[in-house]
C-alpha cells in the first residue's frame, strides 16, 4: 500500500483549456486494461521537455527530443504503456516515428508536431500495429475532464494514479495548473520522473519554457529517488496553453512569473513525492535534509547516498535504529575533507549524533519510536557552510524485490 497516499478524486483534477485527453485499451502487453492515451493540444500551445540523462535512452526520446528541437508547434502526445521501446535500436525508433505519423494523419498536422512516449519492459519491440489500431479510440475518446482517466492509463507497476490541480492569480488573472505522472520503480530521475506531465493556461513566453521545465525538474522530480535506478524512458513535459486572461509572463524573475514558477512547482512537487509514496513496496516516506554543506551539490551528493543505501533503507524498513548506517554513508558519500567531529545527525527532533559520535542524550527508544512511523525526516549538519538540500526517498522491503522479481510474469 501507498504511504499516505490516496487516488486522486476526479472532480478535484482541473481542465486546462487547450488539452483533451482520451484513453483505450490498445492490448500493447496485456488485454482488458487501458494502456493507449492521447493528449491533443491546441495550436495555442506551447510545449518543452527535459528528458532521461541515461545514455541508453529509448526510442521515443530520441524522437521527442528531435521533434521539440524542430520547433513546429506541438499538437499531441502518445503514450503508451507495457512496452518502452527501449533497447529495440533501429526498428524501435521506425516504430516511434510510425506512430507520430498515424497520429498526425489523424489529426490533420504533422508527424514533427506530435510526441511518442512509451513506459514499460525493456527490450522488447513495440507492437505497433495495436498501438496505431487503437489512436481512432483514443481520440474519440478525448475531453477536458479527463485526466483521472489518462493518469491511470499510463500506470505500470504504480499502485494508484498520480495527479493534483492547483489554482493561482498571474497576470492579474485566475489560471490552472494540473499534472500527472506515473513511476513506482526504476527511480533515480537523472532529470524528471518516469514519465511527467504538468499542463497550464497561463499565458507566458513561449521562449522562457524550456529553461522553466528544467527547474522544475530540478525542483521536483530530481529530488526523488525510489531504488537509484535512472529509467531509459524518463520524460517531464511542461504544456503552456496560453488560454488564460491576463498579461502574459514574459520573465520568470517578475512577480507575475514568481507566482507562476510557484504553482508550477507545487504541482510538480507533489507529483514527485507521489512516487515516492508508491515506491515499490514501500511502507515509509522519508524526507532526507542536509544542511550546513559549502553548496547545494555537496549535500545532495550527500542526501543521495543516504538515500540510495541498502543498508539504511532496510534499516527503515524493519523499523531499526540501527543509525549508524547513517553516518557510515555520510561519511563514503565522496566530500573528502568532510570533519566527522562537526557532523549533527537527527531523527525527527531526536538529536542522534553530534562530535563524531553518538550525542550524550540519545536514547535507544527515542530512536525506536521515530523508525516505527510511516514518514520520517533525516537532518544531517555538515557544519561547512550555509547550503542545504532535500532528497525525498521510501524504504527498502520484501515486496519491492517480488515485484521486481515477477515483472516480465
């Protein structure tokens, strides 16, 4: 089960004026669940992308990142589930192209204006002809409303959909922020998440997208990790529908793109830890906080192998305040002039350890107490300057290597 985490509510998912989403049950891996949808944009709309840092990146972001870079104007997106058409070299990235052609053809634009994302196994050739099959469904199916619809479509090993809306005034206006996203595994976005989606109708310059997607990302989606694992697929669109009354954002740094910016990131940032509380098997959301590193790099690298250790995650898990482990990670994470003496560890308000040990008023119970919760927060004082950062990581369970175990079943 989720922690603390419950399936969104339709009603509460807001329409953004310029997206229609439709979803069918194309059969790409298994047949009876939805697993084709479809997001069709006005041609108002403006659209960037950040995308997977892994090398071995799959065939439709490949075909995202050339389409965004031609710059015709996004119209729609794919997405299709069971099948990441990754590892699949060249027939993989025919297939991508192919179904960006079918789609356009469908809608009358061209296949440089649509964008093909894909999540599921891994080497293993898309099944094209029941992805192109099922675009006259998903179209026909397309509406305003219907985003509670396509964030569960685009599910895999995720055990509820993901998706919130928010409410602001920019440019002397109310505008409407909604997303969605799906992952539970595979999770170390070196960018965004598995795949993420954050829709607006405020209207901005379309020139100051890309550079707010990537912070985004960098806010968000780059703070989480589930296993250390960075996806072949990650992909994080941010759509602009620029539909909205008001004036137009035309620089991020105004008040007007402040508010903005921060909406946004509410919405991303919740997306985010959403994943998070559906890691794979997980039944503790941890907030892991560095503070007092000479920048924020240093204490993310730090927050990361907390975050990332097996050791410390299974400590969570069984509820072990085994909190050494902690510290031991800390210490490997790679600042070689770290002091160990000027180290502060916590656990919750529970003062842990302090001067290169364990502090004189930690008890073995208050620690026991804190590890029973279902969220708990780690706050490490490096005690070399003023930076800090936040990782938001689950533990690490039985369940988590069974359904990894069982994944391709």
């Amino acid at each position: 089960m989720p922690v603390n985490l419950n399936a969104p509510e339709p009603a509460s998912l807001l329409p953004v004026a310029g997206v229609r989403l439709g979803v069918t049950e194309a059969g790409v891996r298994k047949a009876g669940r939805k697993d084709l949808t479809v997001l069709l944009l006005d041609e108002t709309c403006s659209v960037a992308g950040v995308f997977t840092q892994n090398r071995f990146c799959a065939a439709p972001v490949q075909v995202c990142r050339e389409h965004l870079a031609h710059g015709a104007g996004i119209r729609a997106i794919v997405i299709n589930t069971g099948n990441a058409n990754a590892g699949t070299g060249a027939p993989g990235l025919a297939a991508a192209r192919q179904t960006c052609t079918a789609l356009a053809a469908q809608l009358g634009v061209r296949a440089e204006q649509v964008l093909p994302l894909s999540t599921g196994v891994i080497m293993e050739q898309l099944p094209l002809e029941r992805v192109v099959a099922g675009l006259p469904a998903a179209i026909a199916d397309a509406r305003p409303a219907h985003w509670a619809r396509a964030a569960e479509a685009i599910m895999t090993t995720d055990t509820v959909p993901k998706a919130c809306s928010v409410r602001a005034r920019v440019g002397g206006a109310e505008i409407t922020v909604t997303g969605m996203a799906k992952g539970a595994g595979m999770i170390r976005p070196n960018m965004a998440t598995m795949l993420g989606f954050v829709a607006t109708d405020a209207c901005i310059d379309a020139a100051l997208l890309p550079a707010l997607a990537r912070e985004l990302a960098e806010g968000s989606f780059n703070r989480v990790t589930v296993d250390g694992d960075t996806s072949t697929n990650d992909s994080f669109l941010l759509i602009a529908t620029q539909q909205a009354a008001g004036t137009p954002v035309t620089a991020l740094d105004s008040a007007d793109g402040q508010a903005l910016r921060a909406a946004l990131l509410a919405v991303a940032r919740q997306l985010a830890q959403a994943i998070v509380r559906d890691g794979e098997g997980a039944t503790k959301f941890i907030t892991v906080r560095v503070e007092g590193g000479r920048d924020a790099a240093e204490c993310r690298q730090v927050a990361y192998a907390i975050a990332h250790s097996p050791l410390v995650k299974t400590a969570f898990f069984a509820s072990d305040p085994n909190l050494g482990r902690i510290l031991a990670a800390v210490g490997y994470a790679g600042v070689e002039d770290l002091d160990q003496t000027r180290i502060d560890l916590f656990l919750d308000e529970v003062h842990v350890a302090t001067g290169g040990g364990r502090h004189p008023a930690y008890r073995e119970e208050d620690g026991q107490r804190v590890m029973q919760q279902a969220e708990i927060s780690v706050r490490v004082g490096l005690g070399r300057g003023d930076a800090a950062d936040t990782v938001w990581t689950c533990d690490l369970s039985h369940e988590y290597v069974r359904i990894n175990a069982d994944y391709r079943s």
